[in-house]
C-alpha cells in the first residue's frame, strides 16, 4: 500500500483548510502502523481516504498498485462509536456484511461463528447490543470487519471509549488476531502508550496541515509475552521519543485553534 504525494484540502464557509499535506508512505503487507499526530492534524481525513470514504485533492492510494477509488471489499474499518445493528443479534450484527456480499446463509453463520470464536465471544452469538459491554460490542464490530476477510484493517480509534483495563485487554486481543490472521492494520490513536504497544511503526504527523514528521520504528518482539510491558526502560523511550517528537506540534496545534477562535470572535 502506497500514499503517494496525498494532500486534501476543505473548501467551505468562503474560506479553504488544507488538512493533509505531501503525504509520502509506503506501508508493508501484514504491517501493523499507528498513526498519531494532535487533534485536527487529518489522521482521521487519511483513514477516510484509504477507505474510499473520501476522495484526495492531490496524489493517490496504491493498493497492490491500484488507485482507490472508492470503498471496497478489500478493506475492512473500525470506528470509536460501535455502529451496531440494536435489532441484531451479535451473530446477525457479523452477518450484515456477509448479506450485502450474497454470502449463502449456512456459510454466513458458520463465517460468524468462526469470528466471533476468533475475537472471544463464542457463546454470546444471541446477545443484543444492549446485553454486552462497550469492549465486547468493539469486539463484535471488529468480528463484522473480518468476516468479509478483508486485506486491510483501518482503526479509527476503536478503544478510546473505553476504560483503561478493557482497552488494555483488547489491544493484547487485538495483537493476537493481528498474529493470527496476518491483516494490514492502519490504526489511529492518541494514545502515545497505545501507539508504542501496539505499532511495528508509528507515523507522526504535524500539526495542520499534517505532514509526515517522522516515521518509529518499535522493534520490540513478544509484547503480549511480557508481564509489564509498560514499564520496561525501552519501552518508555519510545514513549518519550514519540512524545518528543508529538510535544511541539501539540503546542503548535493549540496556538492555532486560539488563533482560530480570535479570529472568529473579531467578525462577530
């Protein structure tokens, strides 16, 4: 998978906001990269891109050589917010997607079954929504992305809803699936913890309009094999060099927001 030169830029209001800028990467088959950045920097923007939700104004996403043009089959996406069907068992929430693809029914549920075992829920296949916990509706939603068996698995951040211990337990439940199923995963977070836990690199872009800062590599092996991870002396320096590197354009991103709202407050 390739991003190549993207830029986008917003037009509404009378006025234009660029929110993505040259943005060059390339992104290994069965890679798992986080993308972290400060709040407006287009992280989300860039997902939408890969996903076909939206459309660049400027260069192109390479998947297996072919430009994107819109959503597909190919690519699976995770949200914060669940997006379940509440009429839907857990079981007919995996299904959907299944439907749309003319998927016959005795392999749809076979197929949902099989994911559900796969993210920890065997035996909750009759549950509603509203009968589980925000971890295990995200686990259902993670299930419905899989079932259709995508290449690509794009993240925007899945567990920031979440209290600290269930989002600690479904990133190592995370890893394992990654592991397991040899997915692409593009994840959002901002999270510095959550970026160095999970990433076998991470992106960090600028402030608006986001660029490519710089690119970490986290080569730490077996990280759901350690009992404290998190408190390992390499560990906390890649949270600190991330940190370094995410502290100037944190700053730079509030500057521009008060700037933003003097602005306004003037033409009122």
């Amino acid at each position: 998978m390739r991003f190549d030169g993207i830029g986008k830029v917003f037009h509404g209001r009378g006025r234009s906001v660029t929110a993505l800028q040259d943005i060059n990467l390339d992104v290994a088959a069965g890679e798992f990269l986080v993308l972290v950045g400060p709040s407006g920097c287009g992280k989300s923007t860039l997902l939408d891109l890969l996903g076909g939700l939206a459309a660049p104004t400027s260069g192109r996403i390479l998947v297996d050589g072919v430009p994107i043009t819109g959503p597909g089959l190919d690519r699976g996406v995770v949200f914060q917010q669940y997006a379940l069907l509440p009429w839907r068992t857990a079981q007919g929430n995996v299904e959907f997607g299944l439907e749309a693809k003319g998927v016959p029914r005795r392999e749809r549920a076979d197929r949902a079954r099989e994911y559900l075992h796969l993210v920890g829920l065997s035996g909750f296949h009759d549950r509603y929504p509203h009968e589980l916990s925000g971890g295990m509706k995200q686990r259902v939603a993670i299930a419905r992305s899989l079932a259709f068996d995508p290449d690509i698995l794009l993240m925007d951040e899945p567990f920031a809803a979440l209290d600290a211990q269930t989002r600690d337990g479904l990133q190592d439940e995370l890893l394992r699936i990654w592991q397991q199923t040899g997915k692409t995963i593009v994840f959002i977070t901002h999270g510095i913890e959550e970026a160095v836990y999970l990433g076998q690199r991470v992106a960090v872009l600028t402030s608006r309009p986001g660029r490519l800062k710089e690119i970490v590599e986290i080569p730490i092996a077996g990280r759901t094999d350690t009992e404290d991870l998190r408190s390992d002396p390499e560990f906390t320096r890649y949270r600190h060099q991330i940190w370094s590197l995410l502290r100037d354009e944190v700053s730079r991103a509030q500057d521009q927001e008060l700037a933003r709202n003097r602005q306004e407050a003037s033409v009122v």
